[in-house]
C-alpha cells in the first residue's frame, strides 16, 4: 500500500499536498481499496467555503457510498472534472490522477493537525490488525 511521505493524512482517509498557499486533496490508497470500484465521484463547486473536517462531497463506489471530509479549511479553487466521465481514476491512481479538488487555505496552521505519512501508516496498521 503506497503513502507518499510528502503528504499530510487526516484519519479519515484524505490526503492533502500542499503547493503554496493551496492543497490539493483526495482519499488515500487504503481509502479506495476498502471502498473497492469507485462508481461515482459529487464534485463540490468551485467557490465552496469548507471547514477543516467537513463534508465537501460524496465518494460512491460498487460496496459503500462515504462522504468525503476535508483536510483543511478554505475555499474550493479547482475540482478533477475528470472524475465525472472516469470516477475509477481514483482506485488506479489515488494521489496523481485522482485528485478530487483543490482548495485555498484559510489558515496554513492546520496544516500542523495532520498526520505525517508515519503517522498514518501506524493508524492503518492498527487498522488491519
């Protein structure tokens, strides 16, 4: 199971990469494994204000259906239009090409409340057992 070591993770299954004064974010390796074949993405609108650990969408796949919950607290600058014609780029490639948004943070301090990718892997292997 990949995690990129030049990640945040929160402990519901998200990623963000931070570029700036921006993050880029999407569910993790684990996230989409679990979930299994990813049917359906609801992309939140650009302009949308979210707060750190809220719902900005819905992630849809054969087994479950999961909000998605965001990292970091800031406006939606960008989304993957992408996952709307090819939602399984997220189970193929969950930290390129199945990105979910981006978002312009409000305060780059929470970035510090994340999970470093060492920290995430234990919470996984706790997971598993």
């Amino acid at each position: 199971m990949e995690i990129p070591k030049n990640l945040y993770y929160t402990k519901e299954h998200e990623w963000v990469l931070v570029e700036g004064d921006e993050g880029k974010i999407g569910i993790t390796d684990y996230a989409q494994s679990e979930l299994g074949d990813i049917v359906f993405v609801e992309l939140p609108e650009p302009g949308l204000t979210v707060n750190q650990g809220g719902a900005f969408g819905t992630i849809e796949a054969v087994k479950a259906a999961s909000d998605l919950f965001s990292p970091i607290s800031g406006e939606i600058v960008a989304v993957n239009g992408l996952l709307d014609q090819e939602p399984e780029l997220i189970n193929n490639s969950p930290y390129k090409d199945g990105w979910i948004a981006s978002i312009k943070f409000n305060d780059p301090r929470e970035i510090e409340t994340l999970l470093s990718a060492d920290a995430y892997a234990e919470i996984i292997e706790k997971i598993k057992g």
